[in-house]
C-alpha cells in the first residue's frame, strides 16, 4: 500500500470514528435503553449496570419533563460531524491541511482535561472518565500516525521536486 493511500486509510478510519460518535448520541435514550436490556438480561450487576441504569433513568426524566436539553446533546452529534467535514481536507491533500491533523492531535489531548476535571464537576465516575479518555488515546494514536506518514510523505514529495 502507498504512503498517500495509508495515510488516506487513516483519515477515513478517524472520519469514521466521528460520524460513529456523532450519528450514536442523537439516539441517546434509545441506546441507553438498549444497554440496560442487555445488562439486565445478562443479570450484570457492577459499578457499569448500575451507572447505566443511573444515566437513563435520568435521561429518560429529562426527555419526559425537559426535552428541550436534549438540544444540547443534539449540538454535540452535530458538532462532531461537522468536524468530520473539516478532515476531507487531508484526506484530498494531507501536505497542505496538515494544520487540520495538528488540531486534531490537540484536540485529542484535549480531551483528557475536559473529561478528568468537568467529570469531575459533574459527578462522572472515574472509570466512565476513563472510557471517554480513550477516544482521545485511539483518535490521537491514529492522527500520530497519520501526521508522521504526512511528514515522510512531505519529504519525499520535496526530495522529487
């Protein structure tokens, strides 16, 4: 496989994750609803189930009495998206919107503050803290890889010029 063809199977592999992240939160009762039948049938009874049994009682509360906060969650799905969009950029020409891998990359960094401090506040439980962690170390090994393949790619294009 060639350097611009891994480094485009990056891209999309990321694009993919966004969409994915993006298009799961707008069904966010449903899917709460889904989880807990599972843990239920499977008589799961963890910190996991019981968070999970928390977390959709209390959408499903704030969908009955308060739907409009569900925009919130609706602008997060949309926000993911639309960053989506923002890497067909390197995905047509990676030396050029390489500052587009950069910001992901900080963006992913980013994300261990946000969770660990906000989570916090908000009285998220550390391994659920832990688990949005993980969407900033897989984005960020992916866009590492990516942004060094860009550089040698970089290179390469230089050298030939």
């Amino acid at each position: 496989m060639t350097l611009e063809k891994q480094i485009r199977y990056l891209i999309i592999l990321f694009i993919v994750g966004l969409v994915f992240s993006g298009v799961t939160a707008f069904p966010i009762e449903t899917l709460l609803a889904f989880g807990k039948q599972c843990l239920d049938n499977l008589k799961i009874d963890n910190s996991l189930s019981q968070w999970i049994n928390f977390v959709y009682k209390g959408v499903t509360e704030m969908n009955k009495r308060f739907p409009f906060m569900a925009y919130g969650t609706d602008w997060l799905a949309f926000a993911h998206l639309v960053i989506a969009v923002v890497f067909i950029g390197p995905l047509r020409d990676p030396i050029k919107n390489i500052w587009v891998i950069q910001f992901g990359l900080i963006a992913c960094v980013a994300i261990f503050p946000l969770a660990i401090i906000a989570g916090g506040v908000r009285g998220i439980p550390m391994f659920w803290r832990l688990i949005d962690c993980s969407f900033g170390v897989i984005g960020g090994i992916l866009l590492w890889i990516c942004y060094q393949k860009i550089l040698k790619l970089e290179k390469i294009k230089t050298a030939l010029s």
